[in-house]
C-alpha cells in the first residue's frame, strides 16, 4: 500500500548492525496524514508492531478499512479482514533500518549512520557545527565511488535526540526532509511520537506525511501472534501468477 512505503521511505540497507540487543519488541497506536502533490488527503489508522527478532513490521489497521499489512525482507503484504492477502509489492521500508529498530538498538540519535565496531560506512562526517538549537551534522560519501550514487545528508540533534534529516541526490538539490519531534522516554528507549516526512519529486512536487505515535509500549510480552504474523498460503486471485 503506497501511502505506507512514505514512512520513512529513505531507509539505509547499508548501516551496521547493532550489537546491543536490549530491547526487542515496538508497538503504539498510529495515525499517518498524507497531503499528496495532487491536493488530495488521505488518512490511516491502527496500531503498529515491530519485533527485532522476527524482523516484521506488522499495521493492524482499521481505518479507512480493517486490513493487515506486514512488511517481511523487501516486501509489503496486504491482507484483508479474511486473512486473505491481496496485494504483494517490493518496497523500500526495510524492517531492520527504521525508527523501530533503531531506536530499539539505541541507534536513531544518528539514524545509525555512525560506524559500529570499525565496520565500513559508506558515510563518514563532513562538518559539525553547533547552531542555537543544538548540533548540525553534515554527512558525506566516505568514498569517491559512493559519491555518484549518493548525496551528502544534513542531521540536526537537540539534547542529543535526532530532530531532523535532510537529503540531497548526487547534484545538490534535496529530495526528502525528516522531522522528529515530542519524544516519549519508555523503558529507556527513546521515540518520537510525531514525526513528518517531505519528499520532494525532481518537478519540486511535495508529498507531505505527518505519522503521530500514542500509547507507546516497548517489549511486550503478549500479543505473540501478531509480532511474529505467520502469513497465509492463500491469496486473492488477483495477483495469483
């Protein structure tokens, strides 16, 4: 479902892996508004669920409509109110590089940007600069071979919480901005409950998406089910091969 892959769109399947595993389970209430270039608006909401261990993003979804959708390697699944699945597409929203798992891994102040244990980065710092609010760091291809696949990524932190993100492509221009605003503090793991996401088209064109996160609940020990969504072998005859 394409006003889903939105959410935090630009992912990184190239950022190292943490090795502290103290938290494991995310879930919450979430609401996701999209102003479309087009001028239309769109609503979801349900909850979300994310387990590290199984590396699935589960939607429970019950608004516009009650649907199941669950995010597995490079997939994103839509299932209906039958437990059918109707719809399979790749997508961008890698389980393992979002705010879920990063904040769980205690990694999202960088957006796991930041090399662990040595481990090759295809970003290293460019500049760092202190500016009223917080710290501006400025992120570059490491190497000259990534800098014509990549642009540089601008990261602003306040009281060492990430608070924005911009990107830009390989000529300069931006393509999507970040921001990350009113953290929850639970069980040490720290969220942001309101997050909104600009994607900029190459016409300038703007896909604005505002994701608000409630009733945060970290390592749930019920509900094992859903975190751990065993998908049907059935699916709608209209996407049978």
């Amino acid at each position: 479902m394409k006003r889903l892959v939105f959410l935090f769109l630009i992912t990184f399947s190239f950022i190292s892996k943490s090795e502290a595993q103290q938290f494991y389970r995310f879930k919450a209430d979430v609401s996701i508004k999209d102003k479309l270039s087009n001028g239309t608006y769109r609503l979801t909401m349900g909850k979300v669920y994310y387990d590290k261990i199984y590396k699935k993003i589960v939607y429970k979804l019950i608004f516009p409509k009650n649907e199941t959708m669950v995010v597995q390697d490079t997939t994103m699944y839509t299932l209906n109110d039958k437990n059918i699945i109707t719809s399979a597409s790749r997508t961008f929203l890698i389980p393992e590089f979002t705010a879920f798992h990063l904040a769980l891994s205690g990694q999202l102040f960088d957006y796991g940007l930041k090399p662990k244990n040595n481990e090759k980065s295809l970003f290293k710092i460019g500049k760092i600069e202190k500016t009223s609010t917080g710290v501006l760091t400025t992120w570059i291809p490491s190497e000259d071979q990534y800098k014509k696949v990549f642009g540089n990524i601008q990261m602003q932190t306040v009281n060492k919480r990430l608070d924005a993100m911009i990107f830009y492509n390989t000529k300069g221009a931006v393509v999507s901005q970040q921001f990350f605003k009113k953290y929850v503090n639970v069980k040490g793991v720290e969220f942001p409950t309101e997050v909104t996401m600009i994607s900029i088209s190459e016409k300038g064109e703007k896909n604005i998406q505002l994701t608000t996160y409630k009733n945060v609940v970290i390592d749930q020990t019920n509900e094992d089910e859903i975190y751990r969504y065993k998908l049907p072998i059935t699916r709608s005859a209209a996407i049978k091969k």
